[in-house]
C-alpha cells in the first residue's frame, strides 16, 4: 500500500466526489447514482497509485454521465451524423 501524499490526497479528492453523488442519489432516488457514488467512494480502496485513482474516477464518472444522459447523447450522435 502506498501512502505518499499524492495518492492520499487523489483518494481523499476521489472519495469526496463519491460521496457527494452517493448523497445525491440518496435524495433524489436515483439507483445509478447511488451505485455510482457507492463504486467512486470505494475505489480508492483497491487502485494505490495516484495516477490509477485519478484515472479510474474520471473513467468511472464519465461512464456515470454517459449512462445518466444516454438519450441526450444518442441525439446529439444521430444530428452529428446527419441521420
């Protein structure tokens, strides 16, 4: 495990996100948020570098706002192709 400043504050940063979206998902009772958060808030458990948890989060959050806003994606896919 590798406690160097860099990767705590990416789990602390990291954690805080999941958090907040678990909180979120808790209010507005929205299950992918909840899962999301739940997913986010964990990760810096299990990835230690600091680069793996930066990349991970971003990962997992910009899969979470593609699922989160898949009918506005498919739209804008379909005018940009011109369908």
């Amino acid at each position: 495990m590798d406690f160097d400043t860099s990767t705590l504050f990416a789990g602390l940063v990291v954690g805080m996100v999941g958090t907040g979206l678990f909180i979120y998902g808790k209010k507005a009772l929205d299950v992918r948020c909840i899962a999301g958060g739940l997913l986010i808030g964990f990760l810096p458990m299990f990835v230690h570098p600091a680069w793996a948890v930066w990349a991970s989060g971003g990962g997992v959050t910009a899969l979470l706002l593609a699922w989160l806003n898949a009918d506005r994606l498919a739209d804008w896919v379909s005018r940009v192709l011109g369908r």
